[in-house]
C-alpha cells in the first residue's frame, strides 16, 4: 500500500522499477487518479490512458515528442497511440510489474502539465 504523500504528483520524481515491489490495487489506483483528471483506469485496473485531439499532425507530433523528452527524464517510459494523424492516445503502467506503479501517476501529471 502506498503511503499518503504530501508533494503533488507531478513535482515528484519516479523511482527506479525493474519489478520485485507489488503493483498498485485498484482502491489506491482509483484514490491517485483523482489527482490527474482527465486520465481513466482501465477495466483492468492495470492501465491508465488519456486521449486527445490536435489541430493537425504538427501539433499531436510536437506534442508526442515534448512527452518522450518527459519519458526520458523519468526514465519511465508509456505507449503512444496516434491515429488518424491528430489524435493521440497515452496508456501508462509498469511493464516490469504487469500493473500500475505511482510512476505512472507521476508521469500521467507531468503529462497533463504539457497540454491541460
């Protein structure tokens, strides 16, 4: 179970993952979510996503690449959706756990901070 944190989501910093630590349950999945509108749990509860609609290509790309910049800091990386060359979908979970972990939270906020 994970601990209240007092620091908002996105001013804090993923931590290393490679397995071995028990995924998020859905209750504690569900309580962090609140804190990341517009993103949605999955039926699962192993995934969150969020999708969007750009003007044109230029924008959703533009957008893609200031998330992989993200990605890159955090070291936590999520899968790109883009279809129908404006529309973007994000899905997060930690591949190393087959499940969410608060790095996909993290991620999810910092993500939103880039395009509300």
């Amino acid at each position: 179970m994970t601990a209240p944190h007092s620091t908002p989501l996105n001013q804090r910093s993923c931590k290393a993952c490679e397995g071995g630590v028990d995924k998020l349950t859905v209750d504690e999945s569900t309580r962090l979510l609140a804190d990341i509108s517009p993103w949605t749990l999955s039926d699962s509860g192993d995934e969150i996503e969020r999708t969007w609609k750009f003007a044109n290509f230029v924008q959703a790309m533009d957008f893609l690449h200031r998330v992989t910049e993200l990605a890159e800091r955090e070291q936590h990386h999520p899968d790109f959706h883009l279809t129908g060359y404006r529309h973007v979908r994000i899905v997060l979970t930690t591949h190393a756990i087959l499940g969410l972990s608060e790095n996909d939270f993290i991620v999810a906020a910092k993500i939103n901070a880039i395009v509300p």
